[in-house]
C-alpha cells in the first residue's frame, strides 16, 4: 500500500509541496495569533445523483483577534508535516508524511483554505487546490442578506436562535449562539450576531456542525499559506475549474499504464470514484 502512495505522490508532487528541488511550493505567512478554535463535523453528499454517496471531513475555524482562518484538520496535519520535513531528500520527506499521517480516520478531502478579513477587513479569501501546480484565489466580499426566523434550539449547551440565506446556488438553515459572541462559521458563512453552530442547504447536502470548542492560551500563530502556482479566479471560475479538473482527473488516470491495482476492479472503481465529485459546495 505504500508504494502504491509513494507513486501517487510522485505524479502530484506539487499537490504535496515537494518538488524534486527540495522547493516547498508554498510560503507560509503568520498573519495572527490563534484565540479559539472551533471543530465542526462536514458530512456531504459527494455524488448530487447518489443519495448515498455521503463522505465526511473534519474541519477546523481558527479565529484570531484580527483574522480567521478555516480548513480541514487533515490539511493542517499534512501542512505542519511538509514544514518540517520539506529539506530531507523526497522520497524520505514522502515516506515520513505518510507515516505522519497513516493514523488519520479519513484522507484530506476538502483541500481548500477560507480566510475572513485577510489581508482587507471584510474580505473573504478562498484559496483552493486543483491539482498538480494549480492552486485559485477567490476574493469576494459576498452579502449572505441573513434572515432570522422563528426558531430555537441547544446544541452542545448552547443556546441557538434560527436563520437563513442563500449563497453559491443554494439555500441554507443555520442555527447561531449569541453564548459565543463571533460572527463567524465555518467555509465562507459569517455575519451573524454569534458563532454558527449548525449550517446546512435545504436539501441536506452539505451540513457543518459544530462538535468542539477549544480555547488557545499559548499564542500559537496561524498562518497564511501562499501557493507559489496562485492565480486569481471568481467563485464562479473556481466552480467550473472545478470541473475541468475532475473530468481531467478521469482522462488522466483512466487506462493509464504506470499505476497498478490491489484487485481487477480497482481502476473502474477509482474512476467511479472520481466521476463521483460532481457536487461541490458552490453550484453556479
């Protein structure tokens, strides 16, 4: 099984952060001391045709006292990783960060970053990884338009009142709790008068909730990561490169002669797989 990674990992080299230079293919910037960090549990249907077709990924928001930041844990992990192996000869640094990584519950699916208010207050950066040397930035500064509704819940003992908007072709339900005065969520979700706890679309596609709060004392920083293959893009324009991507996954890897197999079925069940991610948080 490991071999079969270490060959991945040499075709999407630049996807890890290594290169044959010893180049990270990043920079990494500090841009704020972390205050809380907040956990959320991301179940989404990866497959808008197959209800059953639902995956999870462990997400975190790192709130500051100027910025935030919001990713998956598993990208975090990979990240720190890359950083401290990223001067050992690669096929080393390779071995080590899937070792490092070998006890986690699931691979690094959500490989994006959302900052809020970096580097201009107000402003949402999305930063999402495509593949091989590819890498968008997505700047916007989106009107949720939040509308309160009559509603009221407790999760995880807090106290939540109701609302909803609508955002990147979908409709949401988000439960927020004044108890946690930060308006701020998870993915790009924010601007309400407390921390969203629970959002998901009306079809239940996309759910975040929130599962731990952990309050930081030891001025840990949080980072900004610039990939060094950053193009600027649009919500809209990330959402079709998404696709692109995905359809050039399926042509790349269909047939292709240098992976092998654990079984006879493994390439068309990889193909599925990949065929499969046809549903992506923001719709245009």
């Amino acid at each position: 099984m490991i071999r079969f990674f270490i060959k991945i990992a040499l075709l999407l080299l630049p996807c890890l952060g290594f290169s044959q230079g010893n180049d990270p293919g990043f920079v990494r910037i500090s841009m704020d001391t972390i205050a809380n960090e907040f956990y959320y549990d991301y179940n989404y249907q990866q497959d808008s045709t197959d209800s059953g077709s639902d995956k999870y990924q462990e997400m975190v928001l790192q709130v500051g006292k100027r910025h935030s930041k919001f990713t998956s844990v598993n990208k975090l992990l990979s990240d720190s990783l890359m950083i401290a192996f990223k001067d050992l000869d690669l096929i080393v640094a390779v071995n080590k960060v899937a070792s490092g990584t070998k006890g986690s519950p699931v691979r690094t699916l959500c490989k994006y970053y959302v900052y809020k208010n970096y580097p201009i207050k107000g402003q949402i950066n999305f930063i999402g990884d495509l593949g091989a040397k590819t890498s968008l930035s997505v700047n916007e500064k989106p009107s949720f338009n939040w509308k309160h509704v009559e509603g009221d819940t407790t999760i995880l003992t807090y106290s939540c009142l109701k609302a909803t908007c609508s955002y990147g072709g979908r409709d949401y339900i988000a439960w927020f709790t004044p108890d946690i005065p930060i308006s701020d969520g998870p993915y790009k979700f924010s601007g309400l008068p407390g921390l969203i706890v629970r959002i998901a679309d009306t079809h239940n596609e996309h759910i975040f909730q929130l599962y731990k709060v952990k309050n930081s004392g030891n001025n840990r920083e949080m980072f900004f990561i610039e990939d060094n293959y950053l193009s600027e893009s649009t919500p809209k324009g990330y959402t079709k490169a998404f696709k692109r991507y995905v359809s050039s996954l399926y042509m790349k890897y269909g047939g292709n002669p240098n992976l092998q197999h654990n079984s006879p079925d493994g390439e068309s069940r990889m193909l599925r797989n990949i065929r499969a991610k046809n549903n992506f948080i923001e719709r245009y």
